[in-house]
C-alpha cells in the first residue's frame, strides 16, 4: 500500500515521529490518510486488549485446562509503509502483541490460522521448506509438518463483484445507493448461519471502504476442515456466472430450496423492488433493461416488452416511476406463464441482482488471512467498525469514524500523553461497546463453561480409571 496524500518539505504538518498535542490543544489536521497518525490511533485508541481475549478463547491462563500455547500459534501479518508484508509474526502474551503492534504501526493487520508449531522460526524455515523442497516433505512428515489446526469460518464480500448490477458507482466506490446489496448479504448469510447450521458467535465488520468480513468463532466452525469449509461456503452458491453471462443464476428443481425460498420472500425480493429497482434504475434505459430481458427464456414475451417499452416511453405520468412500472408489467406477463422455467425468471432475475456473492476461495481454506476488526483503511482513513447483524440496515458507512476524525476528537477533549485507552471520548466508542456486548463477552463465556466442562470430564474419566 502506498502513501496517501504527498506533502512538500515545507509543510510543517508532516511528521515522522509525531508529538502529542498539548492537553487542551486544537491541532489542524490534514484530510488525507497519513500513516503517521497510526502511532496515536494504536497507542490511545485501538483496543489491543479486545484484540487479545477475543484470540485468545478464554486460553488466558487463569484455568488449569488453558492451553499456554494457544495465543503462541496464531499467525498476525503486517502491511507495513512502502508495501513491506511482514508475515508469521506470533505472540505469547497480550503484553507483546500490543507492544508489538504499538512498535511496528502496521498499515493493515492481518489474522491467520493456528498452526501446531508455537516456534516462529520453526514455522518460517518450514513453510519455506515446503515451497523451495517438495521432493523432501516427506522427511519432515510427523509433528514437524507446518499444518494448520484451527481457524475461523471466515467470509468476505466485496462491493466491486457487484459492478455489473449497479449504476451508481464502480470498483472500490461505494455510496448508499448501492450499499444496501451489502446489507442484504448481512441478512441472508447471517440468517442461515444461525439458523441452518447452528452458530451463534458470529462477527460482522466493515472492511472499510467497500465491503463487509464475517468471523464464525463458535468452536464447532473454528475446527472446521478444508472439506467441511468449501461445503459450508457452496451451500451459498447460487451465483456462478460471469460478465458474459446473461444468465449468471439458475435456480433448480420444481421449487426452491427452504433457505432460498426464506432469503427470497424475507429479504432479496423487498430490497430489489422497494430499493434498488428505483435507486439503480434498472428498468429505465433500454441500455438497462436490455440486461433483464437477455434473461427471460421464451422470447416472444421479451420482444413483447421490449415493443411495449420501446413505444411507451412517454407515456408515463410524473407520478409513477418507470421503472416500477415496468417491473410489474414483467412480472404480470412471466408469472401467468404455463412453462415453469419461465415462472421462475422473475425469482431468477432478483437473485441475480440481490443474492450475495461471496468470495469463495477465502472461505475454504484456512490459510486465508483476514483483516482485524478496527484497522485503519489507508485508502479511506476509515475504522473497520462491526456491524450489528440486528439492525444492519441502519450501517451508514459514510459516517464511519475516520482516523483524522478521531485524532480531532482526542484534541478537542485534551488528549494525555500519560493515558491510553481514551476510545470512550470519541466516536469509536459506540463501535467497540458492541464488539465487546453483542459478541466478545457472550463468546468468552461459552468459551470458559466449555473449558470447565471439558476439564471436569478428564477429572470425571482420571477419578473412574483409579477407581478400577
């Protein structure tokens, strides 16, 4: 990652090691991300301690049937200024990730898999090993083996995969136009992960510029395997086509599965005709509705439309908005169709342009890296805040704490160099008041009674084998 904004020499508010303002002092600030900032931001503001019992899953030594190692095994990647990629960095204590973290200021922070080896060294000599000495990875089978062991069923969902069904922006842009795709991928994916497979400790964040991460922590998803993962993630698929596709969703058999008929009549169809059929403007232009009519199988009730459209353009009162208009003349000429497969365009057509479309490669594989909750994007300054899955809808991610907002606010309320943890003066404290409410607390303590109860069950079995 590169540097935002490009100050001259002269520019006196360009710092390499930057001073704490005075307590009490108002400092100007610049608009553009600067890295230098991140060292006030992860001393005063980024909660390490969080970070720390959340990886730690209760292994915090206080119970004798904690895991001393836990902690030492997870892998933390660094992006660092100029692009430098640190990775393999493990911690055997919440003492050193944070002051670690505090040393290093790292662009972005990254969170991997546990691995059975707790040896940093151990575990980057293998991992190269493994690469530069296929032929020899039999002489280091066994224990010796880097091997990933657990991890979180992890999700991502980007903005950009969506550019072939929104108008108003591209690529990395995101406006509120279009957000709400991503808050449809929260209700449906959230929604069956609770309620098909059973999670409940599940974490949703923004990416902070143009999507949204979800951490399943249960510890049934965090033991998942390869195999059980690329399940997981293909009970999602629906999505499988392609820029040159037409038809990118084909929904099979006589009716649609429980969870898709769910998603469909709870959320997709709401948001496609209250929200985006208007907001996108997907039916206006012939350019646009075009897309839609590549889709309908029988051809002659899209040349229908198509004539109908075509010819009636001006017709259409300033009261009615045209593309609700058209959308129901669609949907009256498909739905009393004889044919099945016709019926079904009109649910095909909302699927294809609401459904969710996952990263799939990032959820099969344990190796994948995730970013942490709260880093700062340096393309956006923005916080990567959690989202609470509730009330998704409500998410703004224009009002994002930024990382020049939040300096500010420590300004204005007299920011000490001799106090950390000041989070709570600015508009970061709402975020991790979540974090810790709607998911670190209610995890630790299922993490701690699954610990008790797995630790009396060894008593329990030791106590029957010495009585025999």
């Amino acid at each position: 990652m590169t540097r935002q904004g490009a100050y001259k020499e002269s520019d006196d508010m360009l710092i390499d090691e930057p001073k704490l303002p005075q307590q009490g002092q108002i400092a100007a600030l610049p608009n553009e991300f600067n890295p230098s900032y991140l060292k006030i931001y992860y001393s005063k503001l980024f909660p390490h301690a969080d970070l720390y019992r959340w990886m730690s899953y209760g292994n915090d030594g206080k119970h004798p049937a904690c895991d001393s190692s836990y902690l030492g095994r997870r892998e933390f990647s660094y992006t660092l200024d100029n692009d430098i990629f640190v990775c393999y960095n493990t911690f055997n204590s919440a003492t050193e990730l944070e002051n670690s973290i505090k040393d290093k200021c790292p662009l972005k922070i990254d969170i991997g898999p546990i691995y059975n080896l707790n040896d940093t060294f151990g575990r980057i000599l293998m991992s190269i090993l493994n690469v530069l000495l296929p032929a020899h990875r039999n002489a280091y089978a066994g224990d010796n083996v880097l091997t990933p062991v657990e991890r979180e069923l992890i999700f991502d969902i980007d903005m950009s995969d969506y550019d072939d069904v929104r108008y108003c922006c591209s690529g990395a842009d995101v406006c509120l136009n279009c957000w709400p795709l991503m808050t449809v991928a929260v209700k449906v994916v959230d929604t069956s992960l609770r309620d098909d497979f059973g999670f409940r400790h599940i974490l949703w964040v923004y990416s902070g510029r143009r999507g949204v991460h979800c951490w399943v922590c249960d510890r049934k998803a965090r033991r998942l395997t390869n195999e059980q993962r690329a399940a997981v993630a293909d009970y999602f698929r629906v999505y499988k086509g392609n820029e040159n596709n037409y038809k990118k969703v084909s929904l099979m058999g006589q009716v649609l599965h429980p969870f898709l008929a769910r998603s469909y009549t709870e959320v997709l169809k709401e948001y496609f005709e209250t929200k985006l059929l208007t907001s996108q403007n997907l039916l206006s232009s012939e350019e646009r509705y075009e897309k839609i009519l590549e889709m309908i199988p029988d051809q002659s009730i899209a040349s229908e439309l198509r004539g109908k459209w075509q010819e009636s353009r001006r017709s259409f009162s300033a009261k009615e908005d045209i593309n609700i208009v058209r959308w129901e003349q669609l949907k009256q000429l498909l739905q009393k169709h004889k044919a099945q497969v016709v019926r079904r365009c009109v649910e095909e057509i909302v699927f294809t342009y609401t459904y969710p479309r996952l990263d799939m490669e990032v959820s099969k594989h344990m190796n994948h890296l995730l970013k942490a909750p709260f880093c700062v994007h340096p393309k956006t300054g923005c916080v990567c805040v959690p989202i609470n899955p509730n009330n998704c809808e409500e998410f703004d991610p224009t009002t994002v704490p930024t990382l020049i907002q939040l300096l500010e606010e420590l300004n204005r309320e007299g920011l000490r160099s001799d106090v950390e943890g000041e989070w709570n003066k600015t508009s970061l404290a709402n975020a991790i008041k979540l974090f810790r409410s709607s998911f670190l607390q209610p995890l630790l303590k299922i993490c701690k009674e699954e610990m008790e109860s797995s630790y009396n069950a060894k008593l329990q079995q030791s106590k029957n084998l010495l009585s025999w």
